[in-house]
C-alpha cells in the first residue's frame, strides 16, 4: 500500500514579517507596494517512493471543487 502526504498552505502578504522600528509618537510607514506578493494558496503531496508527487498554486482560496479536482489528477497520476 502507498502512502501519500498532502498538505495546504497559504501566502499573504500578512505572512510577511519584519523587524523595524519608528521614532518615539511617529507611526511606522510601510509601502505595501513592496510587500505584497498577491494571495496563493498551495497543495502539495510527498510519498516515500517517489518524493514529490503534485504541487499545484492557486491564486484563490482552495474550496472543496479545487481540492476535489487536485485528488483526481493526483489519483490518475497515481493509477487510481
């Protein structure tokens, strides 16, 4: 029996971290021009036998119709 591991995960520009700091009563400006990358969300799948199975980038949140359609081609891919 084969094992497939699948995980998801997202980027935001929320996900960006940084050090900094501002004068004493002076607000902290940051561009977000600089920053801000878009939203992706990622699914990947790993198995012993052959690492790397599928990774797919989405530039939405991944909803059940995405996910169920990654399982699909990951079960072609696969052989079912």
């Amino acid at each position: 029996m084969k094992f497939v591991y699948l995980d998801e995960t997202n980027f935001t520009k929320l996900a960006f971290q940084s050090k900094d700091w501002s004068h004493c009563r002076e607000n902290q400006h940051v561009d977000q021009r600089d920053i801000y990358t878009g939203y992706r969300s990622v699914i990947a799948s790993i198995s012993e036998e052959k690492g790397i199975e599928l990774i797919k980038i989405y530039r939405t949140a991944v909803m059940s119709d995405i996910f169920i359609k990654y399982l699909k081609h990951l079960s072609n891919i696969n052989m079912k």
